[in-house]
C-alpha cells in the first residue's frame, strides 16, 4: 500500500515545465548555458512577469531563437541584451538597470517616508499645547464680572 501510495505522489506531482523547446537547444553546453542565463534575465512583453524562458508565449519562443542566433553569431551577453533592449526598450529587462529613472523609482518611496516624518515632526511642535490653565485669581474674575454687567 505504501509503494502505490508513492507511486500515485509521484505521477500526481507537479512536476516543473520548461518552455524551451527541444528544438531551440543549442548543441554546444555553453552556448546554450550562456543562452539560459540571459534567457532568464529578460521579460516575457506577453506573461510580463515571467522571464522568456519560463514563458509558452510565442512572443517569448521568439527572443529565446533569437537570443542563441545572436550568441552562435559570436555576441557578447552584453551585446544580445543591448540589442534585444533596443527593440524593445528598458521594460524587457526583469532587473532593470540603474539609471536616473530608474535611482528616481527608487528614491520615491524614501523621499516621501521623510516628507512624512518631518511634516508629523513639524505637526507636532506647532500644534496646541494641551496644558492646564491656571485658575484665574479673584481680580480676574472681579473684573470679568464688571464686564459683563450691563
């Protein structure tokens, strides 16, 4: 009962699905090492948050052939990325890369967490005090009262 058990796991399991094709594969291991790893670097413009090597779409097929017909015409990494962010701009890239744009996103939320914190400081300092006040003396209130007679 336990090895049917297994068994039954096993084929049942989810096992992980790769989205390269047999047919993209290149035949030299480094090359299609190389091909993986830049593979996994760039956006599926379909799935948008799936690198093109995780993705079934054909947009994403598409870059993988692409990427390893640029590494078997002897591009560097840098330069399959570079081409493939000229086509299709910064947006491509799953890591993207530090630029003012990019420094500026980043810089937002710690900008506006500072701005928050000084404007409850400032808040703070300038709001009311709540202390007591002291009772007024009986001069205060003889003159109060003469005041208020008609």
């Amino acid at each position: 009962m336990g090895r049917f058990l297994l068994a039954l796991f096993l084929l049942l399991a989810p096992l992980p699905a790769f989205a390269v094709n047999p047919d993209e594969i290149l035949k030299d291991p480094a090359l299609e090492q190389r091909a993986r790893q830049i593979s996994t670097q760039l956006r599926c413009m379909v799935c948008q948050n799936q690198s093109i090597d995780d993705s079934n779409a054909e947009l994403a097929r598409d870059l993988r052939v692409l990427v390893r017909e640029r590494l078997t015409d002897g591009d560097t990494d840098g330069q399959v990325i570079d081409y493939v962010v000229s086509r299709y701009g910064e947006f491509v890239l799953l890591n993207p890369r530090m630029s003012a744009r990019t420094i500026v996103l980043w810089a937002l939320p710690i900008g506006a967490l500072v701005i928050g914190i000084v404007a409850l400081l400032v808040f703070i300092r300038t709001r009311p005090s709540t202390r007591s006040i002291a009772a007024l003396t009986d001069a205060e209130k003889k003159r109060i009262d003469e005041l208020l007679k008609p």
